[in-house]
C-alpha cells in the first residue's frame, strides 16, 4: 500500500482500488477456510471507536482475527473513553503511540469531530503507527467506501465506468455518500450522479459538488425518489443523520423519504435499480428502507454489508503485512 494511513477516499487510485478488489476476493475464501497467520507476529492493532458502531467495529475485530493478528486492546464508545471527559485527540493518540510501540501497528479510530482522523495521523507519523478513519464526524468513511465500490463492481462483473449512483436521502451530512461520490469520481468514467434529496440540491453539500465537478462529473438534484429510481442502476440510501442535528424539525423533510416493497415491486423488470445502504436503517424513527422492503431482491443491504469483512481483512493485510 503506498500510504501509511487510509484517511480519504482521495488517496486511492485506480489500481490500487482494484488491487484491494483482487485481494478482498482471495479473503473471502482465507474466512472461509481459515483462520490464516499472515499477521502473527505483525504488529498490533487498537480499535477505538468513540461513536456507535455494529459493523466496521466488529469487521475490523473479525477481520483481524482471522489473519491471526493481534488486538492489542479496544475502547469501543465515546462514554468509555477520556474523549468524554474533555481529552482532545492529540493527546489520546499520542498517549497509545508513546505507551504501545514498538508493538503498535495501527489505531481504527472513529470519532463524531470532522478531520479527527486527520489529526490522529499528524502524532501518529512521529511514531511511525498507522490510522485507518472509520469515520470522523460528517466528513468520510473510506474504508466503508471501498466495500460499497467492491458491491457494485462485483454486481456489474469488475466494470465500474459508466456506472450510474443515485444517492438518496441525507446527503449534506453522510460521510458515506461523501466517500462514495469520490471513490467513484475521481477513479471511474462517470457523468452524472443523482442527488435526491428533501431540499434538492441545497442538500448536497457545494464543496463535494465543486470536487466532482472537477473530476467531470455532474449533479443531477431532484427530489423525486421515482425520478432517481427509474434512472439508476444503484440507489443508496441513507439514514438521516440525525445525532448531528439540534432542531428535530429540520428532520421531518426526511419522512418523505422511504423505500417501500410497493415502490420496488412498482418498478418495471427492465429497470436495473438496485437499493444500496450502509445500515444501520433507523427502524425506530424513519424506516427510510420499510420493514417489507429490506428482503426485497432489488435490497442488497446485506450483501453489501458482508462485503465490509473482505474488504477490511484485505486493507489490514496490505497495511501491516504488505509483502
Ligand atoms: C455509517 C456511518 O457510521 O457513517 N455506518 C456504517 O459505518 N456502516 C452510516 C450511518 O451511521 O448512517
């Protein structure tokens, strides 16, 4: 792996995209069969999560295991954490490198602050140490990126160019989509990405839509989920984000927005839309995918989700074992 730290999805170019693909696939079968030793005696990983987290917490804790590394310890919320008494970033991070190397490999953080991660690098390089961002704030989730790109170049048989992503939801806020559009963008031949939104394009964020743009791919806003629908091949849709906001009434636009199995049972057979999430879906608040739509067949969720452990083994692989 050319960098030390998976901090954006900017890092990653084409080859190495496809590479960590290649490397995902031969994973698949190492869970299968495995465990394998492959990073016994590498060094050490920590996982600190300081939001909630399911499944790039525990697909990390697996995905190390199963290539026989080490964790070396976890702090798996913010509560549980000194974050929640005050402590800044710098001062935790450079506290595990001082205390852990020479064993210390690497430190899986997220955090709710946008550019944690970033920071996290700046101590971390002094030590030589690696941090894989598994999400800081609204900013990005790369390694979440790269499994949702692996789920649709391995649905479209390895051909990523020409693709065409709708994206659905809360769209200013979700560090997911942001990773997404630019994985996808600034690596693929791609027109247009669909941004269908409550308020249209006033809630794709102008910053993304000005890097896309340079990357020659433009925004087509709507806010007609059929609209998108009917022209995208993958609809991801997202939770609204709704820790992020301090009045609920500017969530209710989001009501309008939900998947239901009428909506995907209503699609004609020649429409290849595919419904994309990075879960977890709020059953309790929106249902932004409806209890009967999440087995749908057009609902690959799940099938998605699953890609995070291959994907991870892999980037952990090339990070602390790359020969
Ligand atoms: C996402 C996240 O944390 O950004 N979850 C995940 O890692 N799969 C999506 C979300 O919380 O909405």
């Amino acid at each position: 792996m050319k960098t030390k730290h998976i901090l954006s999805a900017r890092q990653f170019g084409k080859d190495e995209i496809l590479e960590i693909f290649r490397l995902a696939g031969e994973m698949k079968e190492v869970y299968r069969h495995g465990p394998v030793q492959v990073l016994a005696g590498c060094k050490e990983v920590i996982n600190l999560f300081c939001q909630p987290s399911s499944r790039t917490f525990s697909s990390f804790e697996v995905a190390l295991d199963r290539l026989g590394g080490k964790m070396l310890c976890r702090l798996p919320s913010y509560e549980a954490s000194s974050f929640a008494k005050g402590e800044s970033v710098e001062d935790t991070i450079r506290y595990y490198c001082e205390s852990y190397q020479p064993h210390l490999g690497a430190i899986i953080l997220r955090h709710p602050k946008e550019g944690a991660a970033e920071e996290a690098a700046a101590v971390a390089d002094d030590y030589g140490i690696s941090i894989i961002n598994a999400g800081d704030g609204t900013n990005e989730h790369p390694t979440q990126a790269l499994l949702d790109l692996y789920t649709i170049w391995k649905r479209r048989n390895g051909n990523l160019d020409g693709v065409k992503l709708g994206t659905c939801n809360d769209l200013r806020k979700s560090r997911t989509i942001r990773s997404l559009c630019l994985l996808l963008a600034r690596n693929f031949r791609v027109h247009t990405i669909y941004t269908c939104a409550p308020q249209g394009t006033a809630s794709f964020p102008q910053d993304l839509m000005e890097e896309l743009l340079d990357s020659n791919v433009s925004i087509w806003p709507t806010n007609n989920l059929r609209e998108a629908a009917d022209w995208a091949d993958f609809l991801y849709m997202t939770r609204p984000q709704k820790e992020y906001y301090d009045n609920t009434e500017d969530l209710r636009a989001f009501q309008d927005f939900r998947i239901t199995k009428d909506f995907l049972d209503f699609l004609p057979a020649e429409n290849p839309c595919l419904i994309m999430h990075p879960m977890p879906v709020d059953s309790e608040t929106f249902n932004e995918i409806a209890p009967d739509a999440k087995t749908h067949p057009r609902c690959i969720m799940i099938e998605q989700a699953a890609n995070g452990l291959p994907i991870r083994m892999a980037l952990l692989k090339m990070l602390l074992c790359p020969n």
